[in-house]
C-alpha cells in the first residue's frame, strides 16, 4: 500500500490460483516427525501473531527488497533447530516472540 493525500492506495496486487494433485505415493514420515516435534512451537508462534495483530489493531512485517519478510526464515530456523535438539522449545518461542516483536515495530 502507498499513501496519497492521506489514504491507502494499492500499487501492487497478485492474483494466485494453486491447484494440487493427489500424490499417495509420497512417504510422508518426515512430515508427520517434524510436525510432531515442532507443532508446540508453532502454536506459540501463532499465537504470538494474533496477540501482536489484536495489540497493534493489524500487522506490518518490516521486509528487505532482496528477500522479502525479516522473519519468516529465522522462524522456520528454529523450527529446525528444536526438531534437531539444537535448542529447547521454550528458548525457540521466546526468540520467536522477540523476532515477531522486532520484525512488526513501527520504524522510528
């Protein structure tokens, strides 16, 4: 969204249809380990974003023209890193929380 005389303007507007093809073949063990070993950090995670969007009345994810949103790869970093006992769950949500928390601050 861009600004003029004081409103909101969209510039920018993408339209995506996906569709998807039934695939039983696909052994999907890897998925089920790593939701199993990290569906309690993403719940955290979703949860932070709802309380911050209901704080804040709406979200605004600070990003970079090169790679895009600030956190969502550091995010999916420590999903890694709690499914391969790098880090605990609780120290990945609490870094989770302080990025989602610097990543949606008011530039000043």
């Amino acid at each position: 969204m861009g600004g003029k005389d004081g409103k909101l303007v969209a510039f920018v507007q993408e339209s995506v249809l996906n569709t998807y093809t039934r695939n039983d073949a696909f052994d999907v063990k890897a998925a089920d380990d790593y939701w199993a070993a990290t569906k309690g950090y993403w719940a955290a995670v979703r949860a932070e974003w709802t309380r911050v969007g209901e704080a804040r009345n709406g979200i605004r994810v600070v990003e970079e023209a090169e790679t895009g949103t600030v956190v969502a790869g550091r995010l999916l970093g420590l999903a890694d890193e709690v499914q391969q006992g790098k880090t605990s769950e609780a120290k990945a949500i609490e870094a989770g929380r302080a990025l989602i928390d610097q990543a949606t601050r008011a530039p000043g």
